[in-house]
C-alpha cells in the first residue's frame, strides 16, 4: 500500500484513496497506530521510553510504580510487536534486559503529544 503525505487543503485528512473506506480495516494505517498504542498504560511506557535513550525493565517498573509487572510485560511485548520498542539483552548474572524506542516509536512523539493537546481542550456542547 502506498502512503502519501497528508493534504494540504484539508488538513487531518489523508491524501490516500485508500482512506475512502467505509469500514475499519487492520491494514489503516490510522488502526495500526491505534492497535499499537491500545490498552491502559502504552501511553506512559511510551512516555518513559520518550524521556530516555534505554531503561531497565526496572528502571520502567519504578517509574511507574502502580502498573503491575504483568501489564508492564505485557505492554512492552506489544509494542515489541508493533515495531516501536527494541528489546535487548544482555547475557551474564544476572541477565539484564533493556528497553529503548526504535525510530517509528520515537515517531510516537507528536502523536502523543497532539492526543495530549486535544485532551486538554475541555469539550464544548455542541450546537443542535
């Protein structure tokens, strides 16, 4: 599938005829984005992995001290899977593992950064 840059003229929508669908479809590229960020938490290992080159599964765990180790798991492996986090590591005693953004997870930024900024408008009643 080809990607195109999004249109100038209508800002927010993208200049790709494949964004003419009418149902949901796991190939979107706007569906990807939000499969990989899905489930409570993703949003803020994303943010403590923004704040650091690498981390320690510890390191994670201490930031967030209220998410459990099964869903800190569970989280990284997601977004292992969706390409945006590196795992490495390291063999000896103990073995240590390590954390860190690949570019398309640091590309998560400023989509972090826009669901944060339209987060924070307060919503206004629509007009009938």
């Amino acid at each position: 599938m080809t990607h195109r840059t999004v249109s100038a003229a209508l800002p927010g929508l993208p200049d790709d005829a494949s964004a003419e669908v009418t149902a949901p479809s796991p190939d979107c590229p706007v569906e990807i984005t939000l499969a990989a960020l899905r489930g409570r938490w993703t949003t803020l290992v994303v943010r403590e992995l923004l704040r650091r080159d690498t981390a320690a599964y510890g390191e994670l765990a201490s930031a967030l001290p209220q998410l459990s180790d099964k869903t800190l798991t569970e989280r990284l492996a997601q977004l292992v899977a969706a390409g945006a986090v590196h795992r490495t590591r390291t063999p000896g005693w103990p073995t240590t593992v390590t954390y860190g953004l690949t570019p398309r997870g640091r590309a998560l930024g400023p989509v972090l950064q826009a669901l944060w900024d339209w987060g924070a408008v307060p919503a206004q009643p629509s007009e009938p």
